[in-house]
C-alpha cells in the first residue's frame, strides 16, 4: 500500500492533468464517468488496475480525485481531464483489498468506481464466540416454549388478483418487546404440500415505504413459482402495518429514534435480539401453513433486510435460499481489523460506549458469524462503493458461507439502487438476474 500514492502522482503526471488547488468546477451539460480496464471488479493479487475517465467534454476547471483503501483515504489530488477517455489511475495491489476511486466536479457532483483484490483473504474483524449457537439454542428453546396466538384480519388486494389470491394482516405473539406483524399473502385454494415459502424482510428506518409492509409487493410475491407461494412481507420493528404517515414518523422521532443502537452492552437486551426473534417466530408460523412444501423457505432482504436473512438462514437450516441485496449487520467488528464495519457500524458511531464494551455483545448479532451455520443458497450483490455496506464487510461475511454462492459486485454502486446514466445497464447485469434467480429457485 505505501506504493500507493506515489504511483497515482506518477501517473497523473505522465498524463499531464493540472494539480491546482483551484475549485472543483464543471460546465453545464458536463457529464463523466470512471471505468476499470475490466468488467468484473474482481482482481488477482498483482494484477493491473487501470481506471480511466470517459468525459463528453472539457471540465473548465480542475477535479479532487480521492483513493480510498479500505475506506482509508490514501490519496487525495487536482486532476484536468481532458476530453473523452483519460487514465486517472493505475496500480497492481499484493494483498486483499477493497478499493474506491472518485472525482468530484462542481458541489454535488461525483462519480465513483470500485474494486476488489482477492476478496477471498477478508476474515471478520470478530472471532466466533465460544458459546455462540449455544447463546441462540437457548432463545429458540424459549421462544418454542412461548404457546404461539395468532390474530388475522382479511386484507383488501389489489383488482388484478382479486380472483385467485388472499391477503390478511396477522399479529403473532413473541418474546421481547413487540411481536410479530405482517402481511401474508397466498394463492386461494392451494393444495397442501405445494407452495414455497418466500419472506421478505425490510430494509432500515421506520416511516419510509421501504421499511413498511405493502399489500401489493405480499400478494406480487405470492404469485411467483409454478404454483404460488406462501408470502411474507415482514416489518422490522413488530409496528403496527397499515398505519397514517404520522404514527409511522412519531415512531421514527419518538421509541425508535436510533433504535439499532438500543442496548448495545447487553446482549439479552440489544434491539437486535427482539428483531431476529421475531424473525424466527414468523418462520415458525409460515412451517405450519399446511399449503408449505417442506422443501423451500426463500427469504429476500436489502440492507438490513439482509441482515435479516443472513441471521433467519444461520438460525434456522430450513431455510433453503436467501437473496441478499447490499446486506447489513456483516463483520460488525471489521473496524477491530482495520476497516469500515458493516452497517449499523456500531464501533464507528455508538459515542456512548467503548469499542471493549461492544465486543462482548456485537459478535452474538454478527452475519459474518451466523452465516457460518446455514447451507443455504446465497444470490448477493453489493455496491464496490458503498460506505454503509462496504464489501470488505460483505466478503467476510461471504466467505464464511458454505453453501453455494452467486455474487454480483457492482463497480459504481452505492448503497442505493443505481440510477441516471447506470440504470438500464444495472437493470440489464444485476436487478434481472436478481429476478431470474428466484424465478428458477421457485420453479
């Protein structure tokens, strides 16, 4: 690594860009984009990283290039391209390694690509704790014991499936603070023993749509596979679903402010705990719909839904498949080894406990840890620029899996979806073959 800096100096040198300490700055109708020499930003150690900048026109001022190892800044420089394809950056790396390259234009404006060196040598920051399913065991023991009360209330579904599906809003008991609520949806009049069961679990945050059960995406679900399924659509937090905007946002600013850091030094009580609980009392009940097939239990997850579904399949080895998108809760202690720990990067940003506090109760809720108990299926995609997921914490998360694995590594991904001038090409190599593999697994 200390070659770093030094090599990318060289090279913007040899290509003669400007180092002034002039403001960043692009015209009007400027738009540019970073590539690597290669589509898969997956590199061998010594293997030639190049990346280049194709630019549609002359920026009228000087650019920041920032390189980031690890999410350690290592390089920080003014840079010119010049109009359509300039290498910024060249290096060959000898170790594991995740790496980020952005140029920033005018305020707001930044583009990114990323790429990994050998990303089977990333190892959790965390060792497995000595009693770690024996911890987990002893929940479920409880939770099994817990005499299980379901109440359900018939959903209106949307016109087109009015004829061939149902939908209802059900609340079931759990131990901690909230049960379990949800939609599930299914095919009327299904025989037993003949549907998959698909979970789908929400990403974080609270009043947002993407952190509340939808009756359309439950019963879309329930369409899905040769003969339906049995679907889920779980909430996080055990609110209640179907609810104003305005409770959704008193929760948000009211008990769930900042929830993922709720008792973060005891590991009975760490919020963490009551959501994987709630988790495995849903799976519980979806085992006992008669329709089941006993074979199939998908559970799809973004971000902390997929977090989520790493924690149902080292949990529970019924589950047979998960599809994780950009997953959270990974390597929660990658910043102990150096780098950015998986979201909710609790080391990283929890101000009112030491790290030496946290590492008694963090490795108990870590997927790179959990994981290592399933032999589920995994589809994963992850953003080789996204901060909040960071793919050293998704490979050591990964590679502690055994059961067989299709990874995606998207080079200009985010955390979010991507969009603008990525869209239909990220529609096209990730979202369809997303698509494509439940589809095939549901057959």
């Amino acid at each position: 690594m200390k070659r770093l800096l030094s090599l990318v100096l060289s090279t913007v040198l040899s290509f003669g860009l400007n180092l002034l300490s002039a403001q960043p700055w692009m015209g009007n109708g400027m738009s540019y984009r970073l590539i690597l020499n290669k589509d898969n930003p997956i590199y061998e150690k010594g293997e030639k990283v190049i990346v280049s900048c194709d630019m549609n026109g002359s920026p009228s001022d000087s650019m920041v290039l920032k390189i980031s190892v690890n999410n350690n800044q290592t390089g920080l420089l003014k840079v010119l391209p010049a109009k359509g394809r300039t290498v910024l950056f060249e290096n060959t790396y000898d170790e594991t390694c995740a790496v980020s390259v952005e140029l920033q234009g005018r305020p707001g404006q930044s583009e990114g690509v990323g790429f990994v060196v050998a990303p089977e040598g990333f190892k959790a920051g965390y060792d497995e704790p000595a009693d770690l399913m024996e911890y987990w065991n002893n929940q479920k023991r409880q939770l099994k014991k817990l005499p299980m009360q379901v109440t359900s209330r018939q959903l209106e579904v949307p016109e087109q499936y009015r004829n061939g599906y149902e939908c209802q809003d059900i609340e079931i008991n759990c131990l901690g603070p909230a049960p379990v609520r949800a939609y599930m949806a299914k095919p009327k009049n299904a025989r037993k023993k003949s549907l998959p069961i698909i979970i789908l679990c929400r990403a974080a945050g609270v009043s947002g749509d993407w952190c509340r059960c939808q009756v359309g995406e439950c019963v879309e679900n329930a369409t899905k596979g040769t003969n339906g399924a049995l679907s889920l659509d779980l909430n996080a937090h055990g609110m209640l679903n179907g609810q104003t905007t305005s409770y959704y946002r008193g929760l948000e600013n009211g008990m769930l402010r900042n929830y993922y850091d709720y008792n973060a030094a005891d590991r009975e009580t760490y919020y963490f705990k009551g959501m994987y609980l709630r988790l495995l009392r849903a799976i519980e009940y979806m085992t006992q719909q008669p329709e089941w097939d006993r074979k199939r239990i998908l559970v799809i997850g973004e971000s902390q839904g997929g977090g989520q579904a790493v924690a149902a399949a080292g949990l529970d080895e019924r589950v047979s498949a998960v599809v994780l998108n950009v997953p959270a809760m990974q390597d929660l202690g990658g910043a102990r080894d150096g780098r950015l720990s998986g979201w909710p990067q609790p080391i990283e940003n929890h101000h009112d406990l030491a790290a030496e506090v946290l590492d008694q109760v963090l490795p108990y809720f870590d997927g790179a840890q959990l994981i290592k108990y399933s032999k589920a299926e995994i589809f994963c995609e992850m953003g080789m620029i996204d901060t909040t997921c960071p793919p050293s914490a998704v490979w050591s998360s990964l590679n502690n899996a055994t059961g067989k694995k299709t990874i995606k590594c998207v080079p200009y991904r985010t955390h979010s979806w991507p969009s603008g001038q990525y869209r239909a090409e990220w529609d096209e190599k990730y979202y369809h073959p997303r698509l494509e593999f439940i589809d095939n697994y549901l057959k």
